[in-house]
C-alpha cells in the first residue's frame, strides 16, 4: 500500500455522527460502534486495497462481491474505518456474508438505503469536518487568548500552566531535563505517569546547558515526544533557546487542536523562561506581551527604547501549509529573534536593529520592511506585509521593502510631493489605492497582482478600470503610469 499522506483534509468525524444525520437513513448493522472517518472513497472493485488510504467509509454496491471474508480482510488490512453498502441496485438486502464477516473482522458495517445517494453521503461527510474544522479553530483561538492574558500575569510561568491544563483538560508541569518538576498544574499525577514524563521530558529536553559542550557525535534532541500510559496520552516539548527544560503534558484524549494549543504555550514559556535574562530583555519581552494584547505602540516604546531601530519580516510557507506557533518560533530564531507571531497563514518576526541582509529561509516566502523606531512599527508592518506579496507574486524567496528616497524624487521638497501625492489620489478609496500600487509596482501583471493580493484576477482588471475612471486618467499611457506612482511612493496612505 503506499505511503500515508502527512495528515487528512480535516478533522477526524465520528461515525456515531454521521448515522445520527437522520435525512440520511443510514444504520449500522454490525461492527463496532465506534469509528473516526478520514475519508469517503466509492469502489465496485473486487480488492479495493491498492486504492486505500488508510481511515475511509468505504461506499460500494457490492457488484463484484463474491468471498465476503476475504473481502473484508483485505479492507481490514488497508486500514479502511468502516464499510458501507447500499441495498439497491444489485442487492436487496445486505448479504449475511457480510454481515458475519464484519462482525468477526470488527469492521462497522452500515447500510445504505435505495433512496440514499453516494454522492450525498460523501456531501455530509465533508459538512461534518467543515463544521469540525471551524469549531477547533474557535477553540485554538479562545485557548491562544486566555494563554497570552495568563502571560501578562505578575506570576506568568505558573498562570500559563494553569491555563494551558484548562485549556487541555489534564495535566501539564515544567520539568527539567533531568525530570525535577519546577512548577505544576491540572492536578495530582500518577507515579507512573509522572515516571513515563519525566522520561520524555529527557528525551526532548537539550541536555547541555549553555557553556557545556555537547557529547560527540550526539544527534539533536526531537522537539517533541509522545508516549501513552493506561489510556493516558502524554507528549513532551522541548523549550526554546536549549534551556534543558520540556513541557510534559498528559491528558484522557488526543483532540486535532491540543497541539497546537501546546505550541503556543512552548512559545510563551521558553520566553518567559530565558536563562539569564536581564532588565533589558525582560522588558522587550514584557512589551511584546502587551503589544500582542493590544497596548498601543507609544505606550510600548519606553520599554523598547525609543531610539531603537526594528525591522519586520512577513513569512509565509511556501507550501501553502498554515504555520503553527512552533514554525513561527523555529523561523524566528533562524532570523536571530524570539519575538514571533502567527496571524493566520502569516509569521510575523520583529528583528532588533537593522537587518537589511535577511537572508532567505528554505521553505518560506519572506517580506522584510525597511527600518523603523517602535513608534513607526505600523507603517513598517504595512511595508513587510506588501514585501511579501511582492515575493509571492514574483516567486522570489524574498522581497525588501525599498524606500522611494534618492534620485529625481529627492529634487521636490517632501511636504510638496507629499501635498500633489495626496491631492491627486484623494478619489481613490483605500483598496483601489491599494490595488494600484501593487499592480504598477508588478508593471501592470493581472495575474501577479492576483497573487499578491489573493483575488480573482478578473476583479483586478475592474478595480484598475474603476481607478482609471475615477483618476479621469489612460492608465496605458506610461507618463500616467510614472506620475501615479511617484505619487503612491509619496503619500502615506
């Protein structure tokens, strides 16, 4: 059979689910009760294996069935979660063959009614893990508040503990690489369970402590491990900055979100635990804490230094894959910088100083803004943020923000290019100024400008001919091309 892929589409669906959808009609015959579908895949096959992915509702007729044991064996062995067979148009009933050999094989057999489609089935498989999807996705959200608010807490390594064991439903601890519990939470823990921790917490945790050479020839530690205990399931995360300390955490079950509820805990607690942090680096990380809540960047700046200069990096994965909070601290210290975020499919990345040789990161998509003092980070979010549209569109691993300063611009007093700037663009609103500045600064590509901005590109083409009408300008002719971006290079909106 070949490979599984890295993961299914969506969430996990319950069987018990889909057979209480009552406009469908279905009913389990035999098997077990209990089954997660991944998939839903039709065949009228007579080995239907090769095909299998491993987790389907497998759909069928029943038109080449013959040895029903065999049959069923073989969708056992490709890991198939549950067999469907619809009464109509070959058979009446549902053989007893069948029937017997789900039941041994303990493989769910449901039956489809005459009335009920394939195609439907599949059609409420696919609502369920929508539906799923959009629930965990909730839940993520809620679970990364409450983690960021119990951070901002005057005692914050045991308040993100606490709410990360709430959050989880068990129990999480902090331990050291050699298992020593430093701070706990969720209740008592069996010493079996607490033995099994303790030893994965030696597993992920980065022995060597900073200033102690590492072993020949030792492989780097795993970044997480798990491990399961009399029903209980139990992962460990190593910390960031090799600080030999893991994240142990065990729970009564696996939900699709609680590892990425973890990561983001990983990611508070290896900056709220940074060995030997002073004064200057525990109030860069108070301010980023109070920055990611919302404070305003005024009110943030005393404890970054006004004078500072900070740069912005926008990544996206190549892939097209959403990162997690662990992708984004993983790229931020390739970056050289614990100050990360995830925004939906976006990292962000603040970089102390002036970094305009960011190199690029293999399997990431980077805009890297110009420099700025914390005060001017908003202006600097919004260069990275179109540095990294400008990347995509052109297929380059990374896009910099460049100032238009220099050359002829340099001839016209600022306040005057800035006053024509605003004067000429005053009928645009702010997405079609948007839109015309990402589409000049792609020479005029529908199809880039489309990536960019992820829309259609039919509606680039009618937000440039409304932009020409409203402007009373022939966007072809270049003159008017030239003009209107000095004037996009020069106005602040």
């Amino acid at each position: 059979m070949p490979d599984s892929p890295a993961g299914p589409p969506a969430l996990p669906i319950p069987l018990a689910e889909l057979l209480a959808r009552d406009e469908l009609g279905l009913r389990r015959i035999a098997g077990p009760a209990h089954a997660d579908l991944l998939w839903v895949h039709t065949s009228e096959m007579a080995d239907p294996y090769p095909y299998l992915l491993g987790g389907e509702l497998l759909l069928t007729a029943g038109v080449q069935l013959t040895d029903a044991d065999t049959y069923v064996a073989r969708l056992v062995q490709a890991g198939a979660s549950a067999l469907g067979f619809g009464v109509a148009p070959v058979h009446d009933t549902v053989p007893d063959a069948l029937v017997d050999a789900c039941e041994r094989h303990g493989l769910p057999l449901v039956e489809v009614p005459r009335e009920t489609r394939f195609t439907t089935i599949a059609r409420a498989v696919w609502r369920l893990m929508a539906e799923a999807r959009h629930r965990e996705l909730r839940r993520v959200t809620r679970a990364q508040q409450a983690l960021a608010t119990a951070a901002a807490r005057p005692d914050p390594v045991p308040a993100v503990l606490r709410q990360l064991a709430v959050q989880l439903d068990g129990r999480v601890a902090l331990l050291t690489a050699d298992g020593e519990v430093l701070h706990a939470a969720g209740g008592r823990t069996p010493p079996d369970v607490r033995t099994a921790l303790a030893r994965l917490a030696r597993v992920v945790a980065p022995a060597p402590l900073p200033g102690t050479p590492a072993a020949p020839g030792r492989k780097p530690s795993p970044a997480s491990a798990t491990d399961t205990r009399r029903g209980t399931h139990l992962f460990a995360y190593a910390l960031g900055g090799a600080q030999g300390m893991a994240l142990a955490v065990a729970t009564p079950r696996r939900d699709a979100g609680d590892h990425t509820v973890a990561g983001i805990a990983v990611v508070l607690l290896s900056l709220l635990t940074a060995p030997h942090q002073g004064a200057d680096a525990a109030g860069r990380s108070a301010a980023l804490v109070r920055l990611l809540l919302g404070a305003a960047p005024q009110d943030v700046a005393p404890l970054l230094g006004e004078g500072d200069s900070w740069t912005v990096v926008h990544a996206r994965r190549a892939d097209r894959t959403p990162p997690d909070a662990l992708n984004a601290g993983a790229l931020g210290a390739a970056l050289g910088s614990a100050l990360s975020d995830v925004d939906r499919e976006t990292v962000r990345v603040l970089l102390p100083g002036h970094h305009g040789a960011v190199t690029p990161q293999p399997g990431w998509a980077l805009g890297v803004s110009g420099p700025a003092t914390i005060a001017a980070l908003p202006d600097a979010d919004t260069q990275a943020s179109r540095a990294l549209g400008h990347a995509e569109a052109t297929r380059t691993p990374l896009s910099t923000h460049r100032p238009g300063t220099g050359g002829l611009a340099a001839l016209i007093p600022a306040d005057r290019a800035e006053a024509h700037a605003r004067t000429l663009l005053a009928p645009l609103p702010g997405p079609l100024t948007e839109t015309l500045r990402c589409w000049l600064s792609l020479h005029g590509s529908w199809d880039r400008t489309a990536v960019a901005l992820k829309i259609h590109r039919n509606t680039v083409r009618q937000r440039i001919a409304r932009c020409g009408a409203l402007l009373g300008a022939d966007l072809d002719d270049m003159d008017v091309r030239t003009e209107l971006w000095f004037a996009l290079r020069n106005c602040g909106s």
